[in-house]
C-alpha cells in the first residue's frame, strides 16, 4: 500500500517499502497466538473462521503483489494521509533542488 502511494505520488521514487518477506504468521505462532499464511483469496475466508474458533489473538498474512495498485487506491490515500502535506505539482523539492512530479 505504501509503495502504491509512492508509485502514485512521487514517480516510483521509493523509500524504505522494499521488505524482506517476514512471515508475520511465524511470529505470531512465536507469541502463543494463531497464525497463518494465506497465499490464495479463496483461502481467506476458511482462515478466518480457522481464526475464531481458535479463540486466539490471530494473524492472518495474507501473500499480496506488492506491485498492483488497487482500483481504487487514490481515495483511499485521500483518507489514509488525511492531514498529511503533499507537494504541489512542479514545486522545487529543497533537499533535491530538483523539480518534482506529482501525478495524483
């Protein structure tokens, strides 16, 4: 999601969302919780319910491209970075002094 946003926004000029692939299920197995990894959609819904009748605090990590930008990524941003400033389109970036493209 954060990429989509920097791929949007900042011309793919992207900082700090390249992540290893950490298994957030191992880490909640780790913790005495439920975890799972779930790779197809189809599968989502049988974790789920695999969750609550687990009776555990519950991870599901769900297995994305990390590459598509959802359909409608531009109004969730608009909500997700309420608050946040952006830069305007062609203004001077002044740690770069190079102009900038926004495209959102």
């Amino acid at each position: 999601m954060i990429k989509s946003g920097q791929t949007l926004v900042y011309s793919k000029r992207y900082i700090g969302v390249d992540l290893s692939n950490i298994r957030y299920d191992e880490v909640a197995k780790a913790m005495n919780c439920y975890g799972e990894r779930v790779v197809e959609p189809s599968q989502i819904k049988p974790a789920l319910q695999r969750a609550v009748k687990s009776r555990l605090p519950a991870v599901l990590d769900v297995e994305i491209d990390g590459n598509i930008i959802p359909p409608d990524f531009e109004t969730l941003a608009m909500v997700w970075l309420e608050g946040c400033e952006l830069p305007e389109l062609g203004k001077i970036d002044e740690r770069s002094e190079k102009k900038i493209k926004v495209t959102a």
